[in-house]
C-alpha cells in the first residue's frame, strides 16, 4: 500500500518522503494536526456535505473560472460524479466568491476560510520538506495559486464496478486530498503498472505529485496516475486542494536538479 510520512518524524523521515515522491509519486500523511486540526477535516466534511444538497440552481452559479474550476453536474459522460469548485484558495477574494455563490452561513463561510489557510500551510510545510529532502531548502512555491475542489460520487447498487473518475494525473505541483473517512474506491498505479486500492484512513490525508512536480523536478519526481471506482452502492465524498504552478512564468527546475548527469528533460 501506499508509503505513510509522519510529519512531526523530521528530519528522520526526509529520505523516505523523497523515495515516496520519486517511486509512487503519493503518500499518506499523519500527524498533521499542528497545521490542519482533524476536527477541522471533520467540520468541512460536514459543510461540503450540505453544499452537495442544496438546490441545483444555486450550485449552477459556481461558474468557471477556469476550464473545470466551477460547478460540474453529474452528466451522461460521468454520471455518478459531481464537484464545485474555485480557482485560487490562497485567494481570499476567490474564497469568498465561492462562499457568495452558495449562500454559506457565517459557520460554513468561516469553516471554509480556515480550511483554506490551513491547506495552504500545510501545502508549504510539504513542500519546504520536500526542498529540504531534494537538498535544495532556498527554493520558493510562495505565490502559487491552489485550486480547490470538492467531489461527491452517487453510487448505487448498479454503478458497483463502474468508474467514478477515469484514470488520469493531477497537472499540477502537489495535491492534498482528504477522503472519504469510509467509502473507498480510489486507486494509484504504481510504476510497474498495478492498481492499487487507497483505502480509507480517517483523519489522515493523500498527497499526490502532479506533471508540474515532475517537469518542476526535471524528472526526479514521479506523476501518479489515479482513478475512482464503485466499489459500494454508498456515497462518496472528497475533498481536493491542487498547487498549481507560478502564476506568470514558465516551471523551470532549479540548477541544482540539471546537471551532465541529468541534462534538462523538459523545455520551458
Ligand atoms: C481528483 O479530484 O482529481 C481526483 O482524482 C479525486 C480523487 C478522489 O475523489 O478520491
């Protein structure tokens, strides 16, 4: 199964972290509690849940901002699945936008922002022990927009076998997905080509690398290719947080990751 990272176990498990990244290209993480409370994981799980059920005429003005960033009904192409979404979490303009949209309460609005501050955090803890492991601890991701989204997956008792999502990478940076708590059905592949199950782990969260990690890493970082089945006729919900990439330039690895040894693999 997929490699577990304790995050208040560094530097010690800094060589594994980067075995994670470079052989599986995802991990489980624990103990992250410091930065995102597990009773905050709880409290959005709660709030995602009452966005999923309100009318679907509000849920329609979650627009795109970008091409998938906003509302995606279940449709005859993916018809157990169904997200909302935003652009830019590390945006409070963004966030607030969203919450407008969907008429959150004050409890759900604030649910929503401290969830988003402390993905964030967590994003940047991540990532500077990645820099650290990769021995590059200067390197800055400040500034990188973080798209978010929420996915919900109607399955029944027909549906059982079928998929919920295709299998494809993340294309950006790094992924940190809380979920389900109970339901399970997504799978990993590793590089050998296998499925693997994820299975639930409450209170624990899933980083994936995406193509922008690897092209970032000029190929040391592995994209993990996943996907969703049914595997039980009950609802699933999750949620994601995608770090994208620089706003206005173009991914480029640090020197230090380009050498004879390893000559640049990507062009800019
Ligand atoms: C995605 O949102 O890109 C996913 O792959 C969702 C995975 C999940 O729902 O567990």
């Amino acid at each position: 199964s997929v490699p577990v990272i304790d995050l208040q176990d560094f530097p010690r498990q800094s060589s594994k972290l980067i075995w994670a990244c470079e052989e599986w290209g995802c991990f489980r993480i624990l103990n992250h509690d410091n930065i995102l409370p597990v009773s905050l994981m709880a409290e959005m799980k709660e709030v995602v849940r009452t966005l999923f059920n309100l009318p679907t005429e509000i849920k329609k003005r979650n627009k795109d901002v970008i091409a998938g960033s906003g509302y995606m009904a279940p449709s005859e192409k993916t018809p157990l699945y169904e997200a909302l979404g935003l652009y830019d979490m590390s945006c409070p303009e963004d966030v607030d936008e969203f919450c407008t949209q969907l008429d959150a309460s004050p409890h759900q609005r604030e649910t929503i922002k401290k969830y988003a501050a402390a993905i964030n955090g967590l994003m940047m803890d991540i990532l500077r022990k990645m820099s650290e492991g990769l021995g590059l601890p200067n390197v800055s991701f400040e500034d990188w927009p973080c798209q978010f989204r929420i996915n919900k997956y109607h399955f029944t008792p027909e549906a059982v076998g079928s998929s919920g999502v295709q299998t494809h990478t993340d294309s950006g940076f790094l992924t940190i997905l809380q979920d389900d708590e109970s339901v399970g059905g997504l799978e990993v592949m590793k590089k050998s080509g296998e499925f693997v199950a994820v299975d639930p782990w409450p209170n624990t969260l899933l980083v994936n690398i995406g193509d922008i990690g690897t092209v970032w890493s000029n190929g040391r970082l592995h994209t993990v290719k996943h996907r969703v089945i049914c595997k039980e006729a009950k609802l699933r919900v999750s949620i994601a947080s995608f770090l994208l990439g620089p706003r206005d330039t173009a991914v480029e690895p640090p020197p230090e990751l380009v050498d004879a040894e390893h000559p640049r693999i990507y062009v800019p």
